[in-house]
C-alpha cells in the first residue's frame, strides 16, 4: 500500500513537467538569466558604496585602529586600550574591549595550577 501511493505522488509531482512546452522553459530560462544579472547588478552597487565608506573614513581614525590592532596582535590589550583612551575614542575602545575579552575567554589558562596545600599531621 505504501508502494502505490509513493508511486501516486511521484507520478503526481512528474505529470506537470510532462505538459510543458518550450515556450514556458523559454520564460524559465529568461527569468533565471534576468535574476542573475539583477544580482550582478545588486552586488556592483554594494561594492560600491563600501568603496564610498572607505574613502569617507578620517584617515586618522583608520590609522589608530590600525595601531591598535597591532597592539593587541603583540598581546598588549592594555597598551591599546590606553590608546584609545588617550584619543577619547569610545567606539575603539568598544571594539579593543570586546576583542580582548574574547581572547582572554577564549585563551587556556596558562598560569600552573597551585600545589595543594599539605595538611598538617
């Protein structure tokens, strides 16, 4: 019984493929082509307005964020972080927090573990 009805919807799924004529594969195949050049056409425009962000930017601010990161690829968290205090940039700072956090979770405690202390006898 579970045979005949796999075969039903099967044969049900497959008939309308069957009355199809070229034109509508025409219309098919147009369409797909038509949706792949809007994606084309959607990822030129964001590539460029990332252009236009990147030229927009204060060069000074990409330089600090590029000194930190420097710093913190050297494992001086504390160093960047008192660079971007000095520079009172709060979103630098932000961001060297949340990345400094992550590395220490993330980082295996590398301090040796305390002996036990012995118990008097």
């Amino acid at each position: 019984m579970k045979t005949q009805m796999l075969v039903l919807a099967l044969a049900a799924v497959a008939l309308p493929a069957w009355g199809q004529d070229s034109a509508a594969i025409g219309r098919m195949q147009t369409q797909g082509t038509f949706e792949r050049f809007s994606n084309d056409i959607r990822m030129q425009g964001m590539e460029q307005q990332q252009d236009a962000w990147r030229e927009s930017r204060n060069p000074r601010v990409v330089r600090r964020a590029e000194e930190a990161a420097a710093l913190i690829n050297n494992g001086d968290c504390d160093g960047a972080r008192a660079l971007a205090t000095r520079a009172n940039d709060r979103r630098l700072l932000a961001g060297i927090n949340r990345v400094c956090d992550a590395e220490a979770a993330a980082a295996p405690a590398t301090a040796p573990a305390a002996a036990p202390a012995s118990a008097p006898n």
